[in-house]
C-alpha cells in the first residue's frame, strides 16, 4: 500500500527530545499512514539513539544526515527525496495529539490547499501562563507605513487563548508555524526555500499566495510544542545559536526585504527575544525552575529595553496596521527578488 504521508522530523531550536518525537508520533499514528525521515543535523550521538531506540522493530524510517545545517536548508535539500502526496515537517520537540494525521489528510482532499497546519498548542514553559494554551490557530500579515517605509505585521489570532475557545472549522490563514505543518508535496517543490531563520515561513506563504495557493489550519488536528519548557543541555543551546546568533538573523531579515521589500515591524524584538531565551536555557541547563528562570528572563528584558530601547515608534501597532492583502492590487503581493541565500 503506498503511503500518503511523509513526515520529516528535524530540530529547529534544540536538539533534545526527538526521543519522545518518535515515541508520541508511533503511539498515536496509524503506521498505514505514513513513512518516516529523520533530519540528522548534527545530533550529539546520545539523542540521536535515544530516538532510534524508539524505531526497534520499524521499517518505515530511514535517517538522512545533512551535518550541522540550519533548518531551511535541510528542507530545501529534504524537499527533492519526497515522493508521497503530503509531507509533514515536525520539529523534534513536537508532540503529536491523538488522531492529529487523518484530519489534516481529509482536509487536504476536501480543499486541495498547499498548506495544511494543525493547531499548534504549547506547554507551559518560557512565558507564564496556562499549563497548554494555544501557539498557533491562525495568521494574518498586516502592513504599516513608518518613515515612508513598509513594514510587516505578523497578527496571530487566539495567541496564547484556551484551546476550547478555537474554532471547530477548517479556517483560512496567511501563514503557518513550522512546528509541524503539512504540504502538498507538488506544491511545495514549486518553491523557492530562501535560507533564512526568521521570516522563512512568512517569505512561503507569499510564494504561495502568489500561485493562488490555498493554506488551511485544521482544529480537529492538534500538536504540542514544548516551548523550551523542558530541562535544556548545552548541546541544545548550540543549536539554538546555529539558528538564532545575531549574523544569520540580521541575513534573514535583509534577505526577506531584498525579497518582498518589506522590513519586519518587530525585527529588534525578535533579536532581543533571542537573547533572552539564550538566557532562560542556560538557566534551565542550570536546573533552575521554570517559573525561576522566567522572572530571571523578565528582569533582564525590563532592563536591557531600558539601556537599549527596542524601537517601537507606533502605539499599539498590530492594531492599526492594515490587511496586507487588502492594501495590494488583485490581493496578490509582488515578489521583487528570487535570490534564496
């Protein structure tokens, strides 16, 4: 029987808990459904047994090792061995829920999208809060004018709300969260996957809406990410600065701008962002508890806004910012550049 589903686990921001990856996604998924890939990108050799010690007795898997490689240039190099209609991308901290893959497939018979997301939930961890609230349900890109310049607004609905409050139906989004996300495999080799950190699942979304794509997030399928909230090793906080140290991210965000022309409204957050979960890991690597750690990262955040405010020239941006699509022309952006690195 030829599987409809390739799911592809890679790290994106740790290297640690591909174990439980693994575990949660044979537990609670139909094997019938789906082959697997895991992205070696680097992993110390501890984890990378751990979670083939899950696979004993498996067969649908295979490991590609790629070095150590961002994340989109994994993808990119993944993208060309697929060869089932759908393919997830996981990140090796994601949780799978129970019964998260057949919706996800049944919506993506039923609309023919290209993007097909669960609902990203996320664990207590950094940022205090409800034990699982919601990550991701959807997003919608929004554009502001500073200074005769455009700039992107990235406004994600039921941001940090109760799971029970969600929408029960499929629903329309203009982007997606690479925790875990589904693509219909045609459409994704028709993309250009530029090699950014940030951005990168904002700069496909526009490709996609562009070619008419359609991209749905689906309630019925519902995955969990650890949101750093687990004891982090150094090997984690390696990877974490492969992704996240300030060249590559300052590359990312000029590349998208080359791209599409649009600076990133909150680009300096998202740097010091950055520097403070740098921080909550080595805290965390230190055995320092969650709620510790997190006034720790607050303390430093209220202190470094004052010695280097972050700029933020437009009260309560997210708010008066327009619909980016609204603003265009057929709603359809124009791509100014094709270059990917």
């Amino acid at each position: 029987m030829t599987k409809q589903v390739t799911v592809v686990i890679t790290p994106r921001d740790r290297y640690s808990k591909l174990e439980a990856c693994v575990a949660d996604l044979y537990a609670l998924t139909d094997e019938s459904l789906f082959d697997l890939v895991i992205l070696d990108l680097g992993y110390p050799r501890e984890d990378l047994d751990a979670g083939l010690k899950q696979l004993e007795g498996k067969t649908n898997y295979q490991i590609i090792d790629y070095g150590r490689v961002i994340p989109m240039e994994a993808m990119r190099k993944v993208s060309a061995e697929i060869d089932t209609a759908y393919v997830v991308f996981m990140d090796n901290d994601a949780r799978v829920q129970e019964g998260w893959l057949p919706p996800l497939i049944e919506t993506a018979e039923a609309t023919s999208a290209a993007v097909i997301s669960p609902v990203i939930l996320e664990a207590s961890g950094v940022d205090e809060g409800a034990e699982t609230r919601t990550h991701f349900f959807t997003t919608e890109l929004r554009v502001l004018d500073v200074e005769e310049k455009p700039y992107l607004v990235e406004y994600k609905s039921y941001r940090r709300s109760d799971p029970s409050e969600l929408p029960t139906d499929p629903t329309d989004t203009e982007a997606f969260e690479l925790h875990c996300v589904m693509f219909k495999t045609a459409s994704l080799k028709e993309l250009e996957l530029p090699t950014m950190t940030i951005r990168e699942h904002l700069d496909i979304g526009m490709q996609l809406r562009i070619r008419g794509e359609r991209l749905v997030v689906e309630p019925r399928s519902k995955v969990l990410f650890d949101n750093l909230g687990s004891r982090a090793k150094l090997s984690d906080l390696r990877y974490f600065n492969l992704r996240w140290n300030g060249t590559i991210t300052e590359k990312s965000s000029r590349l998208f701008e080359k791209r599409w022309g649009y600076r990133f409204y909150s680009e300096e957050a998202i740097y010091l962002w950055a520097i403070r979960r740098r921080i909550f890991l080595l805290l965390r690597w230190l055995h320092i508890p969650v709620s510790l750690a997190n006034k720790v990262d607050r303390v430093f955040g209220a202190i470094r806004r004052r010695v280097a405010p972050v700029w933020d020239p437009v009260p309560n941006a997210e708010a008066r910012a327009e619909s980016l699509y609204q603003t265009l022309p057929e709603a359809t952006p124009k791509q100014l550049d094709h270059a990917i690195v």
